[in-house]
C-alpha cells in the first residue's frame, strides 16, 4: 500500500540542522550537509550517480559553514533553499524533503539523467 | 621609481577638451542604454501583470496553443484582464487562433500595443511581424533571445491579471530567456498527451523547469479521451469497437440517447506521470476535434460553446492552477 505523506507544518531553521514538525506531530530532523548533497538540481544531482563524485559532492557541501538558509515555498508543493555559498537552485519537493527526513534515498536508487539540456 | 601601470587624468592639462567617443563607442553606448531602458521596463511590466503562467510542453502536436488559448480564454470569461505572449517565433499561430489573422501592430512612442483578440484578451506575436504567413523565421540564438526581450520589454500590455506565455516545444533558449528576463513568474504549465514519447518529453520538461528554477504548476493531459454521443434503443447495452481491439460498454437512457469515451491514445499517463515527478495533476481534456476547426476558424472552442464539455473541463484547469499558484497556498507552513 502506498505511503501517506503527512503534511509538514514547520520548520526550525537551526545552527545545523532543520527540525521538521508533519500535521501528524511527528518531529523529525534534517541536516544542512544531508539536505544539500540531496539537491536535485540539474548541476548536483548528476554528481551522485557515481560514488566518486557523490562523496565530492558531500565533502564540498560539508566544507561550506554552516549557517540558517532563507527558505521560500515554490508553489504548493515544494521548498527552496538559499544559501550563502554553494548551489541555492534546488526545488525540494515535499516528497523528497520527507525522505530525507525517514533517512531514505530519495532518489530511490535511480540514476539521474540529464533530459532538459 | 617604477611608473604606475594606472593612468590619470589631469583636466590643468587637457589642452584638446573632452574626449569624444568614437562611432562605435557611441553605438555601443546607445545600445547599452537601450538594453537598460528594457530591462526597466521588464521590471516594471513584472509587476503591472499580477500573475505569469508558462505554458510548455516536451513534444510538439500535443495541442499546447490551444491550451495556452484555452486558458486565456477561460480566465477572461471569469472577467480577469488577461494576455497572450506567443513566444514561438519560428512557427507562431495563436493569432489564427484567437481570430487575428492578418493584424498589424499599433506602435506609439517606442511601444507595441498588443492585439486585441477574443474577450478582449490582448495577443503578442511574432505572426503580427510577418509579411507573408508563408515567410519561415530562420534566426539563431541571439536573434530569437532580442526579439523575444523585446516581445517582454517594449510591449505596452498595461495592468494585467493573467499573462499566459506560450513556448515551442522542447527545452531550447525560450523558457531560459523569458524566465531569466520577466520577474516572479508563477510557474510552468506543462501539456502532454497520454502516448509514451509525449510523456517522456513531459518528465524532461519538469526537469527542466527545476534546472530554470521555475515551480511547475501542474501537468495537462490533452486529448484524453473522445467521447462519441449516440441514439439507440432505449435501455438498451451499446457495444462500441475502440481502439486497441478494447470493447468499450454502455447502455443507453430512457430516451436511447449513450455516450462513450474513447482513449484514443491511452488513459491517465499525464496524471502518473505528474505523480512520478510529485508536481499537481491539473486535469485532463477531452479528445475534441472542435478545437481543431475553431482554432482554424479563428473561434476557439470556448468562445463558440461557452456550455460545453470542453469548455467546463477548461474551467476546472483554470480552477486547478488558480488554486496552485494562489498566495494562500503555503501559508500553512510556519518556517521559523
């Protein structure tokens, strides 16, 4: 059966993590280096398909100083966050921001194929 | 002592007076003053129109014109001031469609004054630009991105409600320049019809969109189905043979009268695929061959049969996207 996605009703902006509170009053947390190695923007996503760029990716999100994003609703159905350093473009999906929250992969394994350019 | 590398200017003495610009600096210039003057404007015209709507699709033929047409149409019938930017400058026809075939342009002072088409929704378009509908447009990059700036830039659209962008299919320059040039844009309509490679070219849209930075507001499936209206016995089973060797099965009412719907393509592809990228599903609409000769008789669908199926399932999507680029929409979230 398919998962339902409770709704997320807050988010915490913190020295180094978000704390996400879902309509259900489940808390959970994200950090900011796990949140932007997940970014599925067309320049970071691609960097993940292969473990060696994947783990460059991480250590260049993990060397920027951490600090409380701007975060900005894209529609209704995803978020954006702004950064000081380092790649602001990608559009979180509510989905994807709940996976990252349940630790899961949410790209699901699937490699990402450049289709847009 | 090493002389400095910086030069400086002593007006004691300039004995020849100010130095003149050459030609080409002057030209440069001018240009350069010009291109800020648009991009002013741009700014300005980002904020007189309340809400931008793109309306892209992967593949050509899935009937993103009369999608554009029909959302214009359909939010100037609940009385919003509303414009068409046709950015297809290579094969533009909305024109032909909103029934201005053959127009010219009003320019006064420097500024373009769109057509005024069906329910008084105002058309911007390359068309109006052509001596002969027959003449191709063949210009490269450059050429397309002034032309479309200047599309942006140096039209006179006044106060609108809903400015309703339609693009030539694919992810070329288009997108990327309007998105990059006309400020707070809603969001990007994508149209697909539920056949496989349509669909395909739908995902890379969204991909697309999110690589552009530009929230996409939902998926349109068109051509979702036909629906084939008959009289027959009344109360009685009807059996119709519909495509793909499938049986389609009805029964008609008391007065004979039965309707079916037939999936010319498939069904539903536009919705799984708007639930695989999780971006809103807006709706589907009909497989209608009406819109095919309104759009050649310049009277679209919604204006010739404001009561008909086509027409109420075009309500719904316009229902569908006000409700997603509504302002109230994120307000649920607290972010602190």
């Amino acid at each position: 059966m398919a998962e339902i996605m409770p709704t997320l009703i807050r988010i915490e902006r913190r020295q180094s993590d978000f704390h996400l509170t879902y309509d259900n009053q489940q808390e959970y947390t994200i950090t900011y280096h796990d949140l932007r190695h997940a970014c599925p923007c067309a320049n970071c996503a691609p960097l993940r398909n292969e473990d060696e760029t994947s783990l460059t990716l991480r250590s260049q999100v993990e060397s920027y100083k951490e600090h409380k994003p701007s975060v900005n609703p894209v529609g209704n159905y995803a978020l954006n966050f702004i950064w000081q350093n380092g790649c602001s473009n990608g559009i979180f999906r509510f989905e994807r921001i709940w996976d990252l929250a349940n630790r899961r992969d949410p790209d699901n394994g699937k490699q990402y194929v450049h289709g847009a350019w | 002592m090493a002389e400095s590398p910086i030069s400086t200017h002593d007006p004691k003495n300039d004995s020849q007076g100010p130095v003149q610009p050459s030609p080409q600096q002057q030209k440069q210039m001018e240009q350069n003053y010009a291109q800020m003057k648009r991009k002013m404007a741009m700014q300005e015209i980002g904020r007189k129109i309340k809400h931008k709507i793109m309306v892209l699709s992967g593949k050509g033929g899935v009937g993103k014109s009369t999608v554009s047409t029909g959302l214009a149409l359909s939010l100037a019938q609940q009385g919003h001031k509303v414009g068409i930017l046709d950015i297809d400058i290579t094969g533009p026809n909305i024109p032909k469609m909103m029934g201005l075939d053959n127009h010219r342009l009003h320019v006064e002072e420097g500024r373009i004054h769109p057509a005024k088409g069906h329910l008084g929704v105002k058309v911007i378009s390359m068309a109006f630009l052509l001596d002969d509908a027959d003449t191709p447009v063949v210009w490269r990059g450059p050429i397309k991105l002034g032309a479309i700036q200047q599309f942006i830039g140096d039209v006179e659209w006044g106060d609108l409600d809903y400015l309703i962008i339609d693009f030539p299919p694919g992810t070329s320059d288009e997108p990327l320049t309007v998105s990059q040039s006309l400020p707070n844009i809603d969001g990007m309509v994508i149209v697909t019809t539920p056949q496989a490679v349509a669909l395909l070219d739908s995902r890379k849209s969204i991909t697309f969109a999110e690589s552009l930075k530009v929230p996409v507001i939902g998926v349109i499936e068109n051509m979702s189905g036909y629906t084939l209206n008959g009289v027959t016995t009344a109360n009685s089973p009807v059996e119709i043979a519909g495509p793909g060797g499938k049986t389609v099965k009805s029964t008609s009412d008391e007065n004979g009268n039965f309707s079916v719907v037939l999936d010319i393509f498939k069904q539903g592809g536009g919705k799984s695929t708007a639930e695989d990228f999780g971006v809103p599903f807006l709706g589907a609409l009909p497989f209608d061959p009406g819109f095919v000769r309104g759009g050649d008789d310049g009277v679209h669908k919604i204006v010739s049969d404001p009561e008909g199926a086509s027409s109420i399932a075009f309500t719904k999507i316009v229902e569908a996207v006000q409700e997603q680029i509504s302002d109230k929409a994120p307000s649920t979230l607290e972010i602190i």
